[in-house]
C-alpha cells in the first residue's frame, strides 16, 4: 500500500589506472603476462644531434679558414 524510499545508490568507475600493479597481481594469479621492452629512441636522437653539430662546426671552421687566409 504504501512505497519505501531506497537509498540513493551511484556507479563510480575509477579513474586511475597502474599498470605496474595490474600486471604483478596477474603474475601472482599464475597468468601469462607480456613483457613491454623501452626502446631508446632518446640515444639515437643525441646521436644524430651531435653529428649535425660537428659537420656545422667543420663547415664554419672552413669558411673562416677561407675568408681569412685568402
């Protein structure tokens, strides 16, 4: 006859993600995990960076050998 109110309920879904732990809980369970290798993209970056610096030095150290000794 009469209706009960329920209590007000809500979904929360979170928000933050840690894959570290994600992954180590799945290798306590016994589950195969994948193994995500870093490549050094940042080495051959510098690496590159810094034969374009030495041939700009060599150029410039040319043109001043030229400019002044001729």
């Amino acid at each position: 006859m009469f209706k009960t109110h329920k209590n007000k309920t809500f979904n929360f879904s979170l928000r933050y993600y840690d894959e570290r732990k994600e992954r180590l809980e799945k290798i306590k369970d016994g589950k195969s995990v994948r193994i995500k290798f870093k490549t050094n993209k940042n080495l051959n970056l510098t690496k590159a960076r810094s034969i374009r610096l030495l041939m700009v030095t060599i150029v410039l150290f040319f043109i001043t050998y030229l400019v002044l000794f001729k």
